[in-house]
C-alpha cells in the first residue's frame, strides 16, 4: 500500500461514506455527525484510526468567562451518545475539538488569552474524561508560532494535539512557491502549520502531534467566494486536484510529528458540495494506495475477513444446527405458498414451481456465518443494483429454485461448504468471491455493476 497521511472530514454520514471508509481506511477522521451505532461499527473496522468529533455550534462565545464557557461546551459534548459506548474497553472517539475558526491572528492579545484560559478549561474536563483535546483550528492563513508561544501557553501545556486549517487555490503550493522565489521561505497557507510548528517545538520539543483538520482548495483565500474545486463558475479539474493532493501528502509525510489531515470533505452537506471528495477523488487514492505495495505494519482488524469456515468443529459442515438440515427422506417445505412438495431422492431436491414462476430466475448471495456489517455495506449498492437474494443461511441459499437458472454467489465460502452445496443443489451456478477486505469486495462488486453482470 502506497504511503499517505490523507484522512477524512466528514460532514455527514452516508452509505457512499461508509463504502469510503471500508474501501480507504483511513488512519484519520474528523467527524460532525455523531451516530453511535455508526460509529461503533466503523471502529470495529477501523480499531488504529484516529477519531476526532467536532460538535457543531452557532453559539462560539467565550470571552465573557472563558473558564466557565470552557467547562460548558465540554459537559455538553461528554453528553453525546456516541461518547457512552464504547469498543474493545475504549472509547469510540479518540478527540474532541473544542471552537471552530473561532478568531484571526489580528483579534487583540487580550482575547487571545481568554480564549487560551477557555481551551485549557475546555481540556482539563475532556481529558479527565479520556478523550484527548484538538486545541487553535484557526481558519487559513492565520497566527504565527509567536503568537501560539506568548498568547496560548496553557493550551500548550495542556495539548497534545494542536489543529490547522490549510487551503489555497488554484493549487495547494500556489503561495508556497511564491514564496520561495521570494526568498520568504514559502509555507503561508498550505504548509503553514509547518513554519508555526519550528517554533512550538523549539520550546516544546516532540512535545505536540499536529493535524491538519481541514484541507483542501478554495477560492475564498484568494478573494473569491468560499467554494470548493468542483463550482461550477470555475472549477479545477480532478487530475489536476490529484496532484496537488499528491504534493501535500508527500510534505506531510516528512513530517513525524503530523498525524494527518483530513480532507475537506467527505460526505458534504449544503453549502458545501462543491467540496465533496467522493467519487472520483475516492477512486484516485484508492488506486493510489494500491500503486506501490509496501509492508503494512498495522495488523488487520479481527473482523477484517470473515471466517472461511462458517460452522463450529461439532457441527453438521453447513453452519446449520442439525434440525435445521432436512433429513434424506424428508421433503424440504415448499418453496412458493400453496405447493405441495416434491419427492426427494438421496440429498438433492426437486420442487415443483407455480406457473407464474416459470421463468424465474433465482440468485443468492451468501456470506458466512456472523459476517461482520461492514461486508453488507460494502455490497449494499450491488444488492440494489441487481435486487439479488442475501444472507448467512445455506438452506435458504440451496433450496432456492428458479426455473430459469439459480446462482449461489459465495463469500469467502470453505471447501465444505461448497461440497454441501453440490451435494443439495448440483443444479446450481457456484459464483465464487473471495475477498480479504470489506474494501477488496465492494471493488470487485463495484466493477460487475459497471459492466451490468451480476456473476
């Protein structure tokens, strides 16, 4: 897997975004919406990502009593559903932020250092509940390793985790290489955290992790409106996004101390679309991630592949208990209401169709055993694409009979397995998908949607 550092800023969860997250695996994600049950899952498949949640609020006042304010707005957010579960004996969230672009670098010192008291305040309550705290998250452009120095210094005794914000258009280096023709060094707007970090960690040494909480391209720095690559007034084109992406990523990748940065955004919400990053951006770094193979050091999750083998050692070899599986002499029930049973002969079965079914053509998927949800997600867009039969019970898979033709697409399937279903069904089309990856199936199912071929 090709290196990168690019993570996710999510706006809004959806299924487009859940297949994003199966297919990218993100090690990075920042979050505004905050479903528990969605959350639960997706660190079961993500159990190393980061996890950073930002509550939304119009409400960003602080200065009348930044000790109180701070305590406040952590109370509320340690309130969220999403932070009473949690997966593997931690919490779901690894971080909370606190304010959003809450002021510029010209706002007066004074207020500066209130907001300093707010965050620490903000901190000591997040922390002692055990998230960690994303402190500053000024818009682009803003504030100097100075001033984080002389006007946040309990933010940064308090802090591990310091946010920036970073954008430029119509490229992410456009003022960066400015700059270095200028002989000014570059780094003012992409880059940015680079030059306010040489000074952080000149006092602080390895003392902080930085991440990018939002990254990406708007016309607004450079006095346009606030729009994203894909306005339809002046839009960039994907290829060359890509590349400014490229170039981002290989920075921060020189940089240890940057955790990554999240990309503004994944899963839009109004006004936002001209942002959105799935589609074409998501299929760009997937096969990103597959150009160069390198050892990946991270272990997979448990449920990163559902077992091959869906039936316990003391079973019958189909992942059905033993009443569950119809004896030899025994006619399996019918397969449409009001049809009498056909005769069984041996362990093969033949079952008589009503004649408005006699052109029918049948087609199950079956899973293994206790498939974790992230498998159905990665295959949900197939299921609706082709309306085909799903689940996790052989007996439902073999005794399906269409008179034009039955499938049994197979994930994962053991060697047993598919014997049993021979052995039932020696009638039926094996289709056999092995996938080590949520990821790796939605791909491959993502493909027989393009050519419109089920199996």
């Amino acid at each position: 897997m090709a290196p990168h550092k690019l993570g996710f800023h999510i706006n809004a969860i959806s299924k487009p975004v859940a297949d994003a997250i199966v297919r990218i695996r993100p090690k990075l994600i920042k979050t505004l919406h905050h479903d528990a049950n969605f959350w639960k899952t997706a660190r079961q498949v993500l159990p190393d990502t980061f996890i950073v949640g930002r509550l939304f609020t119009p409400n960003q006042e602080f200065a009348d009593d930044p000790v109180k304010r701070g305590r406040a707005f952590a109370e509320r957010i340690l309130k969220e559903e999403v932070n009473k579960f949690q997966v593997d004996g931690k919490p779901i969230y690894n971080a909370w932020e606190s304010y959003n672009e809450v002021m510029s670098e010209t706002t007066p010192a004074d207020v500066q250092k209130k907001y300093d008291d707010f965050q620490v305040a903000f901190a000591e309550k997040i922390r002692a509940e055990g998230f960690e705290a994303v402190g500053m998250n000024f818009s682009a452009g803003n504030f100097l390793g100075e001033q984080f120095l002389q006007n946040f210094p309990g933010t940064l005794e308090t802090h591990k985790y310091l946010g920036f914000h970073e954008y430029d258009w119509p490229t992410l280096d456009r003022l960066h290489k400015i700059g270095l023709a200028d002989g000014n060094g570059g780094m003012w707007l992409a880059l940015r955290y680079r030059r306010i970090m040489q000074k952080v960690r000149e006092k602080f040494p390895n003392r902080h992790t930085a991440i990018v909480t939002e990254l990406g391209m708007t016309q607004g720095v450079v006095g346009g409106p606030d729009v994203g690559p894909w306005n339809k007034d002046n839009p960039i084109s994907p290829d060359d996004y890509w590349q400014s992406l490229l170039w981002y990523n290989s920075e921060i990748l020189k940089d240890d101390f940057v955790l990554g940065a999240c990309l503004f955004v994944v899963g839009a919400i109004n006004p936002w679309e001209s942002f959105e990053h799935l589609g074409i951006m998501m299929d760009k770094l997937a096969a990103f991630q597959k150009s160069t193979p390198v050892a990946d050091s991270v272990p997979h999750p448990p449920d990163s592949t559902p077992p091959a083998d869906t039936f316990p050692p003391d079973s019958n070899e189909s992942g059905l208990p033993d009443a569950d599986i119809p004896p030899a002499d025994t006619a399996p029930p019918p397969a449409f209401p009001g049809d009498a049973p056909a005769p069984v002969g041996g362990d093969t079965v033949s079952i008589t169709m009503p004649a408005e079914a006699a052109a029918v053509q049948t087609h199950y998927v079956l899973f293994p055993k206790a498939t974790p949800a992230w498998w159905y997600a990665a295959a949900e867009d197939y299921f609706e694409h082709f309306g085909v039969t799903r689940g996790e019970r052989l007996e439902e898979a073999v005794f399906l009979r269409g008179t034009a033709g039955h499938t049994i697409t197979c994930i994962n399937p053991s060697p047993a397995v598919l014997a049993k279903i021979k052995r039932l069904n020696p009638t039926a089309t094996l289709d056999v998908i092995t996938a080590a990856s949520p990821a790796e199936l939605a791909d491959i199912l993502r493909g027989r949607i393009l050519q419109n071929v089920a199996f």
